[in-house]
C-alpha cells in the first residue's frame, strides 16, 4: 500500500487533524518526537502574534500502541488553542450564522478571491479558513512521522536559510561545511541561518520591514544524507522522484521556485562543469568527484546528499494594506488585514524538511516496502547486497 496523508482543519477551528496510512508496524513513535518538529516550525524571527498564542502539541488518535505502530492508519490532532476567541464565528451549528462580519475585501496575493469563485462564496473568511499557512502545522507533524520512518535506516534531514529578502550567507565562505555542519548551525540561529553576519543583516531587515508594514521572502535548502541509490524511476513521468519533489515542495503556502542542484544556475554553464564524473574512491567504490545533480539523475537518488533549494515570496498579508476590491459592494478599498507574519522563511524551511520527509518517505517503502520495519530493513539489506559487484565491495 503506497504511503499517503489527508489533512482537515481550519485556521481557527477547533483542531488539524491528520491521517498517515501505509506505515509499516514496529516504528517507534512518540508523541515528544513529533512536537519536538512542531517547536522548530513555531520559531524564527519576523514570525507573528499566532506563534504567541498556539504552543503546538501533537496527540495520536489511533494507530500507536505502547510507542509502536501497528501497521494501521496514524491519526493525529493538534488542538487550536485560539478556536476559543472563536467559538461563534467558526462554529460548525447553523445557531451561531452571522455572528461575524463577513470578510468581502479579499488580499492580493492570497486564495481568497479565486476561491471565492471557485467555491461560490460570498464570504472570503470560508477561504481563507483552509488556504491558510496553519495547516502547515499538521504537515509538520506528519513530515516527523516519515522522518522518524527514514531515521531508523540512518537517513538523516535537514535544512538552512540561504537569503532573506536580498540579505544572502556567504556561500564561498561556507563552501567547505558539510551539510550537517551548515544544518547545525542553522539551528542555533533565530534566522535558521549558518552565517553569523548574515544572521544579522536578515533580521535588521525584518525589523525595516515591520517597520514599513511589510514582508519579505527568501530562499532555503533542504537536504537529505544517507538515501540508497535507486529511490523513484526513470520509467515513467509520474514515478521521477525530482518532479514529486518539486510537486510536494510548490505545495507549500507561498513556495514560488524549487530547484534541484544546480538547478536554473546550471542552464549557464557549460556541461563540462555541470556533470558529475565518476570515480573510484579509496575502497573501490564508485563515487562521484561533484554533487551538481543534487543527489538525483534521471528521477532517481544516485547516493549522493540530496539538495534541494526553495523560493519563498513575501507573505501576502500586509500591515499596510495594499488595493482591493469589495466584492460586496464593488467599491475599491484596503485589503483586509488578518493576523500575520513578516517573514516565515525560517519556518517555511521547516515545512520543506517535512514534505521532502514525506515524498523520501514515500519512496522508500515503494522499493523496499514491508508490512513491518523488520520487513523493510530485510528488504533493504538484500537490496544493498544485490548492488555491491555494481557499486563496489563497501556495500557488502
């Protein structure tokens, strides 16, 4: 059974909900590992009034038994500890029907007009409910499931800042970091950021934007180490593991750009400088001497880091309002303001380690599934065993 996820939940209703089917039992899963996930989203400067009010905590409805899994689907519930100042006006009874003003100003840049459309609503709040970057929370949660999953077979994820708005880390100077130095030191950053002096200038940036009333966006990386060679297929458009990729990370609220590698800087150089030649290391091994491809040839992981790196936009919401329309009364006026963030690239990042989680995830236990993680590690281990006279003895 192929390995999928359904999310339900409004921004201020009660809870997000999340069902995870397709999980092999014997995973060891606690309730700490999976809200440890959701503190790194919640961080990061520029974030808003939100993260104040919610300290985000996931419960498991169904499918753990005793830190276990059982093979069964994983529910999960993460409460909206605002939905109290909201009891009326996103009450699920009739009895509360226009308890609040309706929204008509819809925000450029966001759902709300074409949703309101789409779905024939004269109320943008119906939208906006649901589009909403909250939902990212139950992501986040079930991205730790399928972490979880990848870590017991020493895979390891992670991610980094690159830029804020035009404020970019000093990639030269940090060129000879390995990822897990880069995503370590990301974590102790309120930016997310590797680079102290960009760190810095990032968040006095955000503090020039608050002032103005507006946002900023940026770029992050999400990478992923110890993935088997082989992961997706070359065989058919839908199974290439680049393209669900990119899929699940455009999914993300405000994600504009996903690039592999090199990506779009690869289209200016030469292709003798954007292959990857291979070699043979010190084991016997083949190897690759660069890691242009970003661990992924012709839609499948080549075992080399996989690297991936996301555009984020400015968030829609703005202080200062920008031109709408009230679809109401048809008069021009301000957008409606709702509570927001500045910048949320720290997060977004986050959210990226969490839908790569998910697809690798995915992936994985297309090619060495099982219906129990004993199951799968069998799998793997004759897998791993069948490729050594191709890859070389170290995989013996």
């Amino acid at each position: 059974m192929p390995l999928r996820f359904l999310t339900a939940g409004e921004s201020h209703g009660k809870a997000l909900v999340g069902i995870i089917e397709g999980l092999p039992s014997g995973l060891g899963l606690e309730t700490s590992y999976i809200d440890a996930q959701l503190r790194r989203r919640q961080g990061g400067y520029g974030r808003g009034g939100r993260m104040k009010i919610e300290s985000d905590r996931a419960e498991m409805l169904s499918g753990v038994r005793w830190g276990k899994t059982l093979g069964s689907p994983l529910a999960l519930m993460i409460e909206n500890r605002d939905f109290k100042n909201w009891n009326d006006g996103m009450s699920a009874s009739s009895e509360h029907l226009d308890s609040i003003d309706p929204v008509t100003r819809p925000r450029p840049g966001h759902a709300d007009l074409s949703g309101a459309m789409k779905y024939a609503h004269s109320d943008v709040r119906n939208i906006l409910e649901r589009s909403s970057a909250r939902e990212t929370a139950m992501r986040v949660a079930v991205g730790a499931v399928c972490r979880r999953l990848l870590a017991e077979f020493d895979v390891s994820i992670g991610s980094y800042v690159i830029s804020v708005g035009d404020i970019c880390i000093d990639e030269k100077e940090l060129k000879d970091e390995t990822h897990r130095e880069l995503f370590s030191q990301a974590e102790d950053s309120e930016m997310r950021c590797p680079d102290p002096k960009a760190t810095q200038r990032m968040k006095a940036e955000i503090d020039k934007a608050t002032k103005e009333g507006n946002s900023l966006g940026g770029v992050f990386s999400v990478y992923a180490e110890g993935l088997p060679p082989g992961l997706g297929s070359h065989v058919h458009w839908d199974r290439r593991l680049d393209g669900l990729l990119a899929q699940a990370l455009m999914s993300i609220q405000a994600i504009k750009g996903v690039e592999a590698g090199l990506g779009f800087e690869a289209a200016h150089k030469p292709g003798s400088e954007v292959m990857d030649e291979l070699t043979l290391d010190a084991g016997g091994r083949v190897s690759r001497i660069t890691n242009n491809a970003g661990g992924l040839e012709g839609g499948m992981t080549n075992g080399m880091p996989l690297v991936m790196r996301v555009a984020m936009k400015p968030i829609p919401t703005l202080r200062r309002p920008l031109r709408s329309v009230d679809i109401a009364t048809g008069e021009v006026v301000e957008a409606a303001y709702e509570r927001s963030d500045v910048c949320a690239v720290p997060a977004a990042a986050v959210i990226g380690e969490a839908m790569v989680s998910y697809v690798l995830a995915g992936a994985f236990l297309e090619k060495f599934g099982g219906d129990s993680i004993m199951e799968v590690r069998r799998n793997l281990m004759s897998y791993l065993d069948s490729i050594r006279d191709i890859n070389g003895p170290a995989n013996a």
